[in-house]
C-alpha cells in the first residue's frame, strides 16, 4: 500500500479525491449493508438463534444508518473547511465494524442451517465481502479492515463445518481473501498514479498559463503571419505590452505587403531574399520608420508554413530592440574609437591599412602611412597638469583633421602618438604636403590661456605592393618616427632600408653584448692622471673595451648605448667596479682608481652593496676609490639622486662630478652636494690655445673649484702649452694624451710602478665589509 511515494503538497488533494470518490457510491454502500441485514435476518430466522439475529439485525443497522447521517452531515459542510483526513478515518471505523459483523454471521449461524440455508449464507457473506473490497478500495485501509474480517470469519465457519468438502471451501476462501486483498492494492495504486499523472498536467498546465500570463503583460513582442503572397493576415494579437505605444501601433497593419514595413537597407534586402526562397529566419534585425518619423530597430524570427504540402504563408515574431541596438552601436563605436578625440583606434587603422595595402593606387599617385609623436607632450602634464593633457590632444587632433582631405585616415594611437594614411597625386604633392603638415604643426597651441609648443616627430612609409603586412607598416614607419626624433624635433623622416639595417644592427649588438658578457669579453684600460706640479701619478681613470672576437678592440662609444637600451648597462658597471679594485691592489696606496657611474647604476638598488662587496674583496682603503658622476645623472630624479651619493660619501669613498660645464646647471649641482673633485670637460681645454674665451672660462673654473674647496682636474690635455697653463691656474691634476693614452694596466709599468699580481681571492665577506655596511646604513 505504501509503492507510491506521494509528495506532500498533494497529500491534501489526493484525500480530497478520495473523499469525492467514496461520496459517490456511499449511499450504495450503506444501502446494500442495509437490505443485506434485511435478508439474512427473514431468512435465518426459522433456523434459530433469534436472539443473536435480532442483535446481530440491530446493531447492523444502527451502524449503517448512522453512518449515513454522518455523512449527510459531512456534504452540508463547506468544502474549503471539510476535515478529509477525519471523515476517511470515519469511513475506516464503519468498514471497521461492517467487517466483524459480517464475520461474526456465517460463525453463529452457519453451524444451524441447512445446506440450502449454508449456501445462501455462503453466497450473500461473499458478495458482500467482494462488493465492499471493490467498493472501498479507494481507502484501501477501510477496504482492508472490511474484508479480513469478512472473509476470516466465512473461512472459520466453513471450516467448523464437518466433511472435506467445507474443508477444501474454507482454503478456497482464504485464498480469495489474499487474491481480493491483492486486488484492492493494484487498484488503489491504478487510482493513485492516475491522480499524480493528472496533478502533473495540471501543475505543468499552471506553469504555462503563468509564463503565457507574464508573457502577455510584460513583453513587446508582436506575432505576425502573413498568406502565400506575403501580405500581412492578422494584427499583432498580444494585447498587454510593456509598452503602450508598441501595442497601438498600426505598423503591421492587415492587407500591408511585410517587407516594405521595414526601412530600405542592407539587412530588409536579406530578409526578402529569405522570404522569396522561403527559408526560415531568426532575430534578424531590420530598421522600421515609426509614424512619427523616428527610426527604431525591429528584430524580426519566421518560418515558413506548410499545411498539407502546401506553402501558406508565414508565421513568427517581432520585437522591438532599439535599446539594445543603440547599446550595440555604442559600445561597437568605443571599441574603434578613442573616447577623448573621437579619432579611430589603433585597430580601426590597422583594419584600414590592410584594406588599402590590398588596393594600392596607380602611378603617379602615391599612399603614405605616417607615424606622429609630440615631441614635448609630458612637458605640458608635467607643468599644466593631465586635463590640460587631454585638451591639447582635442586641439592636435582637430589640427590634424584641419591639414587632411576627405579620403585620408585618421587615428589616435595612445598616448600622444597619431597616424595618418594619406594619398597624393604625386610623390611631391605628398612631399610638399608632409613639409606644411610638420610646419602647422610646429605652431604654438592655446591650452587654457597658456602657451605650449607641442611639435610633432613623423616618421613616413610609403606603401609598397611587394607589403602586405600591416604589422611591417607599422614597424617601418615606427622606424622612420624613432630616426626623426635623432634628427630634431618638428621633422619628417621617410623609412629608407638603411634604418631598418641599423635597427637590426642594434639588435644584433645588444646579443652580442649579452653573449660577451657571458664569455667574458670585457677588459678594463685604465688613463693616468698626474699630478700637475710633478707629473707623478696620483690616480687611474677605469675604462670600459670589448674585445670582439672579429671586429678586434671596440670603444664604449659603439655599444654603451645600446648596453644601456638593453638594461646590460647596470651588470657592467657593477663588473667594472669589481674588476677595477681587484686590479687597484696592484697600485701603489696613494693611487686613487676612478670608476664612472650611469645614471642607470645610480638608481640600481644593488650598486650600494656592490661597491662594498668589491671593496671588502679587495681589501682596499675606501678612500681610494672615487665614484664619476656626469650632469645627466643629477639631472634624473635629483632628489632621489642626492640621497644615493651621501650613502656613497658615508662609506668613505670619493665623488666626482664628470664633464663640468658641458651642462647648463652643473652650478646649481655644486651647490647641492659638496663633491670632492670637478672634472672640466675636454671642449674647453682643447680650445686653451686658441681661444680666450676657453682660457676665461677655464681660469673661473679652477678658480670656482678652490673657492668651495674642492680639487680640480683637466681632461684631454694634449699638448705642453695646455699643461703649463693649467698648471699655471692652480689646476692640481691633469690627464689626456700628452701624459699616456689608456692601456692595459700591465702596459703602464713605466709611468707607475706596478706591484705582483695576487692571486684571485673569492671574499664573500671580510672585517671590512660589517664596517663598510654599518656606514651606509
């Protein structure tokens, strides 16, 4: 009885059905237990047993009568409030006592009747029992307690009975019993699975009407059809859209061919291509003139209907989607355009330039792709500040569009870098009109009441039919950008295959460069400086060479620049530095080694603990090492700059300030860091002879120098007359040819006696080095 498992919430309906089925044949029921008592007690009357029979009769029908006003009392109540769980449980107590009624029967009376009177006691027990099994086995409960007891007690009076044969009748009715109780269960079961089948529709049927129900009220969806011709059959049919305006619109109006609803485009010539094959389609989007005028979007699915082989017509929906259009539209024109000018993006160039390097045009005319940077742009963020930024590049971009015609193609790239693909009837028409381009652009620009003058570098690449790559377009004319920057600013610059060569060169040197550094190809020569009294030597400037395996001995004017491009420049200063004191220990003690410092090791975060690593490895005095730094060190980050070259002169070692005068502020420098020795470029002692305004300069120099008590030394002296004068100054220290080129330390033993070379020492830390470190800190 317990097969099927019925879910909780259709426990209420289910005994509702229950209650509803048994309404229906109730009266029947109690009826029959009626006439039935009737029956047996007329017929079993002469046989005896009055007394049981006349109790028997009584209580029969008192039980069923009762029952019946019970249950007319149960139909005069509401249904909403009807207890059905009580009244099946009233149900049961009746079946209840009709079962042991009908089993006590055949027990008292069947043992004093006739075998005529045992057969009808028999037949009428029986029918009764199969009857209420059937009758009830909607409450298979009350069917069961009904019938156990009936068919019990008919088994028990037969087998009471004398002779094989009631014997053999009594195991026929047990077997009756269990084959009646087996199908009350099937068909309790039968009744319950076809509630739950029916309660599924009906949930599913729930389901739909409420989604058809928001459907109908919440969407702006329109259903159309139209005949085999393609005339509109039926207006749209949902009544309660979202939108009022939508839904008394006569826009699908009967009688309307559908395809000249729509606005004439691109997309309405798709869908009557469709129509015309009859093929299906789905959320096309056509555009729609609405009676005031307004173009809005439709996004319109059909298919074909075919009754009985026959094409009828078409049948599917429209929806409004002019939000979401426009939403498309605009985030489509973000991805390809830059929100600050409103110029394309880069990738709307690159789509341009693939389109016309696959259509070049035809001589004389001639297509260029220019690459554009401003050549002082972080000048006016860094001193007008970033919205001042942004509108000087609105007023390039506008320049820009003001100096192009209708066919060329403008782009932002980022930043303040711009492009232009332009197209002139000849390659002067394009020369002529690169030359105004930079001129007009070289012109002051008014951000907010101040003046900026914001030039632009171009780098130009002329189209080529043998390219067919944007992306080498784009790294050509970069090329041409990058050579037109070297040249000045304000300049164009045409790509030639020599920069390209050069750009691999640069390349190939920076691999180089990394691979001599690995194969240790670097040597270090140091150059005397003497002093100026006596010429004896007094200190060794280190420099860099790299001995190429083919190219022989290379100057750090062919690769210093490229070193620092590639981020090497900071490993070989910090070799230098090792290498340099290491080869110190070979000097004599009161000869200084000067090493030079970029402004890259400046601000490395190692050079610090470099400087004291080398210093404790070659066990050599602090002071002896002096640090060169040039003016466009200072001139990066000087704050930052200052504070590294105190924690330097902490540790005991000497700063230098290299090439002064060559700047234009090495005396506010000067006044910034007390520096142990200036170092006057070589362009004013060169000129010593000849100029006297080179020997003015040079006198204020030295003289500048002792007047804030530091030492001064000359470079590129060359000549007797050059030493004499600078000796004359007051100049202490001189260094140049005149005296020795720069050699191998070896190649120096006639100017500066040389101690043995020791042997390498690995020192990871030395006495010196805690003392060294606690100075920095």
């Amino acid at each position: 009885m317990q097969g099927i498992e019925v879910p909780d919430k259709h426990v209420p309906a289910l005994r509702a059905q229950q209650m509803n089925s048994m309404s229906r044949i109730t009266n029947v029921i109690i009826l029959s237990n009626v006439l039935n008592i009737i029956a047996i007690l007329g017929i079993f009357l002469n046989y005896g047993q009055i007394h049981f029979l006349v109790a028997w009769s009584v209580c029969g029908l008192i039980i069923n009568i009762g029952a019946w006003f019970k249950y007319r009392h149960f139909l005069r109540i509401d249904p909403e409030r009807r207890s059905n769980r009580r009244a099946i449980g009233d149900f049961t107590r009746v079946a209840i006592c009709n079962g042991v009624l009908w089993g006590l029967a055949p027990i008292v009376v069947l043992g004093t009747a006739d075998v005529q009177g045992q057969m009808v006691m028999g037949i009428i027990t029986a029918g009764m029992m199969f009857a209420g099994g059937f009758l009830l086995s909607r409450i298979p409960v009350a069917a069961i307690y009904y019938i156990v007891p009936t068919g019990l007690g008919l088994a028990t009076a037969l087998m009471l009975q004398t002779g094989t044969k009631y014997a053999i009748l009594s195991i026929l009715m047990v077997y009756y019993l269990i084959v009646l109780l087996v199908a009350v269960a099937w068909t309790h079961r039968q009744f319950v699975e076809q509630f739950l089948r029916r309660a599924a529709i009906q949930d599913q049927s729930q389901l739909i009407g409420l989604l058809l129900r928001d459907f109908e009220e919440s969407t702006s969806d329109t259903l159309w059809q139209t005949d085999a011709d393609g005339v509109l059959q039926e207006l749209p049919i949902v009544g309660e859209a979202a939108d009022a305006a939508w839904s008394k619109s006569d826009t699908l109006r009967r009688g309307t061919l559908f395809a000249q609803v729509f606005h004439p485009s691109d997309a309405r010539l798709a869908l009557e291509a469709a129509i015309v094959a009859r093929q299906p389609f789905r959320d096309q989007v056509v555009p729609v003139k609405s009676a005031n005028g307004e173009l809005r979007w439709w996004s319109v699915t059909g298919k074909p209907v075919i009754e009985q082989g026959r094409f009828t017509g078409y049948r599917g929906v429209a929806t409004d989607v002019t939000q979401s259009k426009k939403i498309e539209d605009r985030i489509a024109h973000m991805a390809h355009y830059d929100g600050l000018t409103g110029l394309p993006n880069r990738i709307t160039l690159q789509e341009q330039l693939e389109a016309q390097l696959r259509d070049l045009p035809a001589a004389p005319a001639c297509r260029a792709l220019m690459m554009m940077d401003l050549d002082s742009f972080k000048w006016v963020n860094d001193t007008l500040g970033h919205p001042a930024g942004d509108e000087l590049l609105r007023q390039v971009a506008a320049r820009i569009r003001s100096q192009s015609v209708p066919g060329d193609v403008i782009a932002r790239l980022g930043g303040d870098e711009f492009a232009m693909i332009v197209e002139r009837d000849s390659p002067e028409a394009l020369e002529s009109f690169l030359d105004t381009f930079a001129a007009r652009m070289s012109e002051f620009y008014d951000v907010w009441g101040s003046a900026a003058n914001s030039s632009a570098s171009i780098g130009v690449r002329l189209f080529d039919p043998a390219i067919q790559d944007s992306r080498t377009m784009f790294r050509q004319a970069d090329l041409a950008l990058y050579h037109a920057k070297h040249l000045g600013k304000a300049k164009w610059c045409m790509f030639e295959p020599e920069l390209e060569r050069r750009a691999q060169a640069r390349l190939d040197i920076q691999d180089e460069l990394q691979r001599a550094m690995e194969r240790n190809e670097l040597r270090i020569h140091f150059q005397p400086i003497v002093d100026a009294q006596t010429h004896e030597t007094v200190a060794c400037e280190t420099l860099l060479r790299w001995e190429h395996p083919e190219r022989g001995l290379v100057y750090p004017g062919e690769f210093i620049e490229h070193a620092e491009e590639n981020g090497l420049i900071t490993r070989m200063g910090e070799w230098v530095i090792r290498a340099a004191l290491m080869e110190a220990t070979r000097l004599p003690d009161h000869v200084r080694i000067c090493v030079n410092i970029s402004p890259l090791q400046v601000h490395s975060a190692s050079l610090t603990s470099t400087i004291i690593s080398a210093i404790a490895a070659s066990k050599l005095d602090p002071g002896r090492l002096e640090l060169e730094i040039t003016e466009t060190a200072l001139m990066s980050n000087t704050d930052f700059t200052l504070r590294r070259l105190h924690q330097l002169r902490s540790l005991g070692v000497r700063i230098a300030l290299d090439d002064f005068g060559a700047g234009f502020s090495s005396l506010s420098y000067l006044r910034s860091f007390p520096f142990d020795r200036i170092k006057i470029d070589r362009t004013f002692v060169s000129d010593i002879e000849t100029r006297s305004d080179s020997q003015a300069i040079t006198r204020s120099m030295v003289s500048l120098a002792r007047s804030l008590g530091m030492q001064c030394t000359a470079e590129g002296v060359e000549t007797t007359l050059q030493a004499d004068f600078l000796r004359e100054l007051g100049c202490e220290e001189l260094q140049g040819y005149f005296f020795s080129r720069a050699q191998p330390l070896e190649q120096l033993g006639h100017i500066v006696p040389l101690r043995q070379r020791a042997e390498p020492v690995v020192v990871t830390q030395t006495a010196a080095e805690p003392e060294l470190q606690s100075r920095a800190s």
